[in-house]
C-alpha cells in the first residue's frame, strides 16, 4: 500500500516549484506563487479520481472523517453509527464532535453488518459511517437501502481502499460524503494530508469554509473575508499537497503493482482449503493494498502470525491482539480516558461499550489475516514470500 515505497523526482518537482517561490500556505498570496496552487490542482485531479463533483482537502483523514460529519450537521448528542473493526480515528472524528459512536458488528466483508446497523438504528442516529478496511468494501447497497429508508447520512471512510471501486463507482464516491487519508503509510501519501468529497454542493461548501476558521473565500482579499459560521483549522499545506499531486498521478501505476503482488500470493494460499477469504460484496474490486484470509480458529491463527515473525515474513497482522484497529484493546476508550471533560450526554451514550460484546466480530476478526502489499516487493521476493506462508500456514493446521 505505501506510496512512500515510490518516492522520488516527481515529487521532489513539484515540491521544489512551492519552495521556489516559498508559498506555503494553499490560500491567497496571489502575486507571490507563480501560479502554483498544488492543493487546487490536486482537489481538481481527485475530482477525476473520485468522480466526484467536489474534492476538500483537508489535513488529515482523521480531519476529513470530522469535517465531513460537521459539514453535514452532525454533532452534540447525534448518534454515529460505526464498525468495531476500523482506525481508532473514527471513534476520535466522532468524540471530537460532542456526538456518540455507536459501535456495531462486522460480518466476513470485515465491514459494517448490515443487519446488526438497522439494529443499531435509534431516533438518534444521524449517521452511519463505513469503513472500507483493507482494500474492501461492505456490502454498499444494503447500508444505502437502510440509509435511504431511516433518513440517516451514509458517510464512507474509504482511507484504507482509494483505488477499490463498487459497481464501478469509486470507494469513498458512493456515500453522500466520503473521506481519504494521505498519511505516510496510506496507498498515496502527502506525508500527513486528508481529503473529504461529495456530490453535494452544500456540503462542500460547509467543509471548504469549516476546515477554514469559517472563512467564505470569496474575493481575492483573504483580510476582507466573511466567516458565515465558525469554523477551525484543518487545512492542508501546499508542501503536502505537492507531494500529493506527484503521487496521484502515479496511482494507477501503484493499483497495477498492488494487484500483481496480492494476485501472487492469493492463488499460493487457494491451494489451501483451509485458508479461506473475505467476501466481497458483488460487484466489488478490491484496491489489492492488503490480503486478508481467514483460519480456522484463533489458535491456528497465533500460530500462523508467529511461524511468520519467526520466519522473516514482515507486514501480517491479526487484528485481534492488536492495539490500533479493533474494539477489543480499546481500553481507554472504553473507559473513556480523555484529558478534559466528557458532556454527561456523551459519557452516558457509551456507557453501553463497558459491557457490549461483540461475538460476531470476534468470530471474523480472531481468525483473520491481514497482510500489506508492498509496492517496493521485486516479483522474486513477492514469490518467496508466498512460498514462505504455504509452508507456515500447512505447519500450524498439522
Ligand atoms: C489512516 C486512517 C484514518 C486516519 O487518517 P490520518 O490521516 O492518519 O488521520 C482514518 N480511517 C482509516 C480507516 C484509516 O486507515
């Protein structure tokens, strides 16, 4: 996944065209910048990425996920529904908001259960966020259909899948809003940067000033300015979005290598009839950034992530016994550690979280595999590696 992998004289280019003329800042300073707007530039070519109508950059994905949710009005109280399987910024985006994360099953998408969402459903919800993990979608019509029927926003975190599409519409492009991350380690990075898009003209708006200290730019004297509303500042820097536009545009080269690399080792593991792997939704195309496949059970699972480390295999992980991606080591979230007060409203929403249990998303999550696709991977070392976990995963199931 890491476009980082890639770094090189394209992107030093179009960095050094923002150092030449040191303006740094995406907004205003007009005479100064030798008509270099990056950040413009790049909202324009992920307009074409995304097919979407309107592209904010912002500077994080964790921004994005905020300012995305804030441009469509959720906040103190609202209920947001979630997965218990995603980053731990989708928890973050929501708190930041005053609003309550309403945590729900996955099912063997490794995405929202739809079921278990049209469960979640209160007159309080204002929203349900998907998060597109690992390159892959859930099962996008059933959440729209159950979006579309509550009258609730469908808000789709697709920082982990840019490239994957559903039905040949872009992840990230199929909800009312979507949300990208081009942190370091995502499939293209700016170094830290985020990006929101949607179709809705009122929303893009919201998020263009919001993400702006409320600024309306309008005119070409940023001084004069009016803020309609209060807003903050998540915005991106030209330096990142240089970065950015010298790795979108190698985004398809990426995608090409992604899904040589994942193509390699997922007809190696199908020789296994043990090993078995996520579903995707019909009429889903993965991004190929990760592999994911399931065991037969946790303890086979152990063994296998072990017999990896043991032998040199880097980049797999479970979930499961991980600190970042799932609900089961978010302690202090669960207990809701946080530096200053909570609203009573918010502690009180998630007092369920102390004893929720999520059964159905162990059942995916205990035996599920993750495993990066690197992008730097010579074919040799890609063949090897595959090698590698055939013997690993036959030795544990012994
Ligand atoms: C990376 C990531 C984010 C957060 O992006 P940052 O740019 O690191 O803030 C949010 N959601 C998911 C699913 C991610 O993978």
């Amino acid at each position: 996944m890491p476009g980082f992998e890639l770094f090189g004289d394209l992107e030093r280019k179009e960095v050094n065209d923002v150092l030449d003329n040191g303006v740094l800042m995406r907004y205003g300073f007009d005479g100064m910048r030798n008509g270099h707007w990056k950040a413009k530039e790049l909202e324009t070519e992920l307009q074409d990425t995304f097919q979407s109508k309107h592209v904010q950059l912002v500077s994080s994905g964790t921004a994005a996920v905020s300012v995305a949710l804030a441009s469509a009005g959720v906040g103190a109280g609202d209920e947001v529904i979630m997965p218990t399987f995603t980053f731990v910024a989708s928890f973050e985006a929501i708190m930041m908001l005053g609003a309550i994360p309403i945590l729900v099953d996955i099912d063997d998408t490794l995405g929202l259960n739809p079921e278990a969402v049209e469960k979640a459903i209160t007159p309080k919800t204002k929203a349900i966020m998907v998060v597109q993990m690992c390159g892959s979608m859930a099962n996008m019509d059933a959440l729209q259909a159950i979006s579309n029927k509550h009258n609730v926003l469908l808000v789709e975190d697709a920082c982990q899948a840019i490239g994957g599409t559903y039905k040949s519409n872009p992840l990230g492009s199929i909800g009312d809003l979507g949300c990208f991350s081009f942190d370091f380690v995502k499939t293209i990075t700016c170094g830290e940067g985020g990006a929101v898009v949607t179709n809705n003209k009122d929303y893009y708006t919201n998020a263009d000033h919001y993400s702006d200290h409320g600024h309306d730019h309008i005119g070409s004297d940023r001084g004069a300015e009016t803020h309609p509303f209060l807003g903050y500042n998540f915005r991106i820097s030209e330096l990142h979005a240089a970065v950015g536009l010298a790795q979108v545009k190698r985004l398809p080269e990426f995608l090409a290598i992604q899904k040589k690399h994942y193509t390699i080792l997922r007809d190696a593991l199908s020789q296994i009839s043990e090993v078995t792997f996520r579903t995707v939704p019909e009429g889903g195309e993965e991004s190929c950034a990760f592999l994911n496949f399931f065991l037969p059970d946790l303890e086979t699972t152990r063994k296998v992530i072990q017999g990896l480390k043991d032998g040199g295999v880097d980049v797999c992980w479970n979930y499961y016994d991980n600190n970042w991606h799932y609900i089961r080591k978010w302690d202090h979230l669960k207990n809701l550690k946080s530096l200053f007060p909570i609203s009573e409203e918010v502690k009180k929403g998630l007092e369920y979280l102390k004893t929720a249990e999520f059964q159905k998303s162990d059942h995916f999550i205990s035996r599920n595999i993750s495993c990066l696709i690197k992008l730097s991977w010579t074919e040799e070392e890609v063949r090897n590696r595959a090698d590698k976990m055939v013997k690993v995963i036959k030795f544990a199931l012994k």
